[in-house]
C-alpha cells in the first residue's frame, strides 16, 4: 500500500520524509504559507499523513480530521518521545488528554545575525534597539508572524500570552512591547516587512541590507552563511522570549496505517533517524540528544539556540486561534504603521482573542 503525504516547500520540510519514504508514501508539498490558507479538515481529506503546526490542533480536533496516537503507539512509546524531545515540541501535539502528531521537526524563534555587519548578536531588546540605529535590522512581520514577535517579546518582558483563557495580555505590557515594536519599525529596511522568515533569511545571507533579525524561526540551513543565537531578553540571564514553532507528523482519520508504517514512524523517531538520517537531509530534528552532539551538521545552530528553544512558550490551540493570529497580526502592522494608536490596537487585539474563543469565533 502507498500513502499520501503533505508536508511543506522546503529542503526541511520535505527532503528527509522523501529520501525515508521509498515507496510507502509520496509526499506532496505546499508553500509554508497554506500552513495558514488551507484548512486542516481539507487537507486530511485528501492526504493520509499531514505534516502540521500545532496551533491548528484546536480545529483539527474540532472537525474529528485526526486520528489520535496514543490508540496506535504504546504509552511507553509516547512517554519516552515526549521525554527525548526538545523543549515542549511533544506536548505542543496533546490536547484534550489525546496525542494527535508526533514532533518530527524543531523550531523557534531566535536571533539571526550577519556579525560581519552588525557585531556580536545583542542579547537584550535594548541592544536591540541601539543596534537598528547603525545598522540594518527587521522584526519578522508578514503573515502571522507580526503577532509571534508581538508574543515573544511579551513572554521576554515576563508575560506569557492567554496565561488566562479569557484575556490575551494585560494593558501595560501589551502597550510596552507595541512601543518597542515601532521604535526597531520604524528603521528598518521596508522591503523586509514583506518576507517570511526565509524570504528574511535569505535576504540577510545572500545580501548586505539586512544586518540582524531578533526574532526569526531558525533554520540550520542557513547556519553556514548566518549566526544563530538565543532569542533576547528584556535584562542580562533573562528568560529568552520566542514563541515554538516546528512541525509535527499527523494520521488523518481516512488514513489505515499499516504495522509498515507505524514503523516508518517509529524510525523518524529514533536516535539513528533524529541524530544521523534527518540531519544529513536538511532536517532539524526535535531529539534533544540530537541537538547536543557535537558531530551533528550545524552543531552551533543547535548549541546556541537550545536555551530559547526549552525555555520557549507555547501558543493556544483552541479551534479559532488560527483565525485570531491572522487578525492579531493585521492589527500589530497597523499599529506599527501609524495608522492605528497603540491603546486601541491593543483593545482590538484583546477582543479578537475573547471573540476567537466563542462558537462565532470559531467559525470565522
């Protein structure tokens, strides 16, 4: 039996899951932006395994798309995946006491550096801020990613976004970060406004107009051309604000996994696969093993951003919040832009996260 696949358009999302796979399963690709234009039901129900970001569970739940894991592996299985794993990625995947994804690949946002135009990486956000003014540096903006930096650097500043379910964040530090926000804005280069995190990468390795992007999802890819480094912090030792991204492995329920394939998704889970196989074809694994060995390909990308990437806060995953990042992050570039005052783009933001979590925001 061969199996249908869907994972993203990148060397990293794609590579290791294509070489792995012979032929148990094809694997299909979209652009890292229909993480966020295409529903998870629609994709289940034309792919067997999808490749997933965790704040999608929320809906993906909702619509009965995903076949949980926990009835496929055995709790031990799970318990010592969750263990092995870097950070929160596995426990990104759990929700309402279930496992829907396994976490195949490791991300969150860091610092991104060209030290040949900006120095050492500053390590504060008020490095940051005296950094912009002698050389070129963006905050990751476009899509949803205006509303992830927006969060990241509240959890630097010592709030965690919707630690209450009802409220998205209080008034004094929402009005903060926004403040801090517009000061780096607004001397940035305006082509960076623009980019996804790799259009940004890519701008900052193969050219000279972009110096330093203090928040940014790393890719190990680009370690060779760029530094990578922990995300800032608000004072000296601080907590490293960043918000977890990566990606998880997801059965959708049209999917009859086979004992060959519950295999196959074993061995992308194992030390061999995490510490050896992915890293040799552009992946980044979740294994924590794996992200301390010495001899792994792009060690100091691994060595250097570990602290963000354990201490990194994990997004709602309520059916809506999809939507609501969406929103949040039009509201964040208005603001930055002038267009909208800081106090009523943060009341804005605060209703669109209450709206997100009632039965009307869900079906928006």
């Amino acid at each position: 039996m061969r199996y249908a696949g869907l994972t993203w358009d990148h060397p990293r999302g794609h590579d290791a899951l294509a070489a792995s796979a012979g032929d148990l399963v094809h694997w299909d690709v979209q652009p890292l932006e229909g993480f966020e234009s295409h529903p998870v039901d629609a994709l289940c129900a034309r792919y067997d395994l999808v490749v997933i970001d965790h704040p999608h569970l929320g809906d993906a739940v909702a619509t009965g798309c995903l076949r949980p894991l926990d009835e496929l592996f055995a709790p031990r299985e799970l318990a010592r995946w969750g263990a092995d794993s870097v950070g929160p990625t596995m426990r990104s995947y759990a929700m309402a006491g279930r496992q829907w994804a396994l976490p195949l690949d490791a991300a969150t946002q860091v610092a991104a550096t060209r030290t040949d135009l900006a120095g050492e990486a500053p390590a504060t956000w008020d490095e940051v801020r005296r950094l912009a003014h002698r050389a070129p540096v963006a905050l990751s903006l476009a899509g949803p990613h205006a509303f992830l930096t927006f969060a990241s650097i509240a959890v630097a500043m010592g709030e965690e976004p919707a630690a209450d379910p009802e409220e998205l964040i209080s008034h004094g530090t929402g009005r903060a970060v926004l403040d801090l926000m517009t000061a780096i804005d607004s001397l940035a280069p305006p082509e960076s406004r623009s980019l996804n995190p790799i259009g940004l990468l890519e701008l900052m390795a193969g050219t000279d107009r972009l110096a330093h992007c203090p928040l940014v999802y790393g890719y190990v890819t680009y370690a060779d051309r760029v530094a990578f480094t922990d995300a800032p912090a608000v004072s000296p030792g601080g907590r490293p604000g960043s918000t977890l991204g990566g990606t998880g492995l997801a059965l959708s329920t049209r999917c009859a996994p086979t004992a060959e394939l519950l295999d196959h998704m074993r061995w992308l889970m194992s030390p061999d696969a995490q510490r050896e196989f992915l890293p040799r074809h552009h992946g980044q694994p979740s294994a924590r093993a794996a992200w301390a060995d010495p001899a792994i390909a792009g060690v100091d990308f691994y060595r250097r951003t570990s602290t963000t990437c354990e201490q990194a806060w994990v997004r709602p995953r309520h059916a809506g919040y999809v939507a609501f990042q969406t929103a949040a992050s039009a509201t964040v570039r208005e603001a930055l832009a002038g267009r909208t005052d800081h106090g009523e783009a943060l009341d804005r933001m605060r209703a669109q996260y209450r709206a997100s979590r009632t039965p009307e925001g869900r079906r928006t």
